[in-house]
C-alpha cells in the first residue's frame, strides 16, 4: 500500500479506500496513545482502549465493503485533499499525544475535534456518490462519529468532574 498522504497520480477506488482505512487507523492509534498516556488511570485507560477498538471496527468495515466496488470505475474526479490534510493532523495529534505533559482534558478536547472533523469528511465525499451502497456506510459511520462526539462530552463531565 502506499502512503496515503500522498496523492496518486489518479484516484482509484483502492486508493481512496485505503485512504479511507489510513484515517481510521490512524484515529485508532490516537486513541492508544491517550490509552498509553493515562495507564494509570484504570477508567481512562479503558475508555481509550474502547474508542480506539471503534476505530478499527471501521477500518474493517471498509476493507470488507471494498470487495464489492473494488473493480469500479471512480466517475469524475475526486479531490481527496482534505482527507489527506486530516490524516496528516491525526498523525501529528498522535505526535503530540506521546509527548509528556498531556492532560485529560486536552485529550478529550482533541477526541471531540476528531470525531466532529472525521463526521464532517464522512458525509462529504464525493466518491460515494458513484457507489450508493459505500454512502451508506458512510453515513451510519458519520452518526457512529457524532454519537462519539456525544460520549465524548459525557466523558468531560465525568473525568473532569
């Protein structure tokens, strides 16, 4: 696979699918990290791991829906320059998540941007309007993220209290 943060000469559905499957993964790894940042505290710790494991649910409900488009021609052409643009701040959130000094607080803060940010790229992709069945998914993924945001805010309360 290549680096998708690299645009490729032309987008294929295999590359915007594994685009796709980069954000989710990388989200996943964030998530980890703030896991690994609060190991001592059991609560936060769990909770981390359990978003993180959300994340990779759906980097495996792409890959198991790419079956079924795989060979699909993409209709017009599909900017995926935002998609790139989040998955290099996630990947720099991660950086930063592995520093020293992180609070609960800013984690949850960064978690809540995320959710909002990746509900927003979910709902606004071009390529799925070529392949009704992924707007689907993406849409029942992109509530799955709002609904996140949601626990999110919940969380703040309850950790912050």
């Amino acid at each position: 696979m290549a680096d998708p943060t690299t645009a490729p000469e032309s987008e294929t559905p295999t590359t915007i699918v594994d685009l796709a499957v980069a954000i989710e993964l990388e989200c996943a790894a964030l998530y980890e990290a703030y896991a690994r940042a609060f190991a001592k505290r059991t609560d936060f710790f769990t909770f981390w791991r359990l978003y993180a494991e959300a994340e990779r649910y759906h980097a495996a409900t792409i890959r198991i829906h790419q079956a079924s488009f795989a060979e699909a021609p993409v209709s017009g052409d599909v900017d995926t320059t935002a998609a790139r643009t989040f998955l290099e701040q996630l990947r720099a959130a991660r950086n930063e998540a592995e520093q020293p000094g992180l609070t609960p607080r800013t984690a949850l803060g960064k978690a809540r941007w995320v959710e909002e940010a990746s509900a927003e790229l979910h709902g606004r992709t071009q390529f799925f309007k070529s392949h009704p069945h992924l707007a689907e998914l993406f849409a029942k993924m992109a509530e799955e993220d709002q609904a996140h945001r949601d626990v999110l805010l919940s969380a703040e309360a309850k950790f912050m209290a």
